[in-house]
C-alpha cells in the first residue's frame, strides 16, 4: 500500500479546502475546521426520564464512532423500555 500522496492528490487536497473555505459561511461557518468524527466531537443528549414538563437531560460528548454507535445503542434500549404513561 502506497500512503505517499502523488501532485494530483495534493492538489485535489488543496481545491477542496479552498472550496470549503469559500462556502462555509452564514450558519454553516461553525463547521470549518471540523474533521471527521473524533475531531472536536459532537454534543449529544439524552433525556433521562420521559417528562412533559421539563426532562433532565444526560449530556455526553460523542468523539469518536464508538461513542456514536454507544450513543445510539443506549437511546434504543431507553426507548424500548418507556412507554406513554411514563412522565
């Protein structure tokens, strides 16, 4: 396997980032300088407990896919054990 990047790549590389540069603005500029999963990481939250009133909230900094996958894997098991009754 070749890791070495060729000119082309480089300069692949390059346009892209110009490109981004250019476009993200408005709402969208928080973004820049944001890589994959794992770079800053994401904000996620999960209410504790069903309320209509106003839900505690378990909050927790996704960094990587793992986090991700955990993220969601726990939000279904939540979800499967609540029910409408629950407040």
């Amino acid at each position: 396997m070749n890791l070495i990047e060729t000119t082309q790549e480089l300069a692949f590389r390059a346009r892209v980032r110009d490109w981004m540069d250019a476009h993200l603005q408005g709402e969208f500029a928080p973004l820049r300088g944001v890589g994959p999963m794992g770079s800053r990481g994401y904000d996620a939250a999960l209410v504790k407990r069903p309320s209509r009133n106003s839900p505690e909230w378990q909050r927790r900094q996704l960094k990587s896919s793992a986090d991700a996958r955990d993220f969601v894997a726990d939000l279904k098991k939540k979800l499967a054990g609540w029910s409408d009754r629950d407040e």
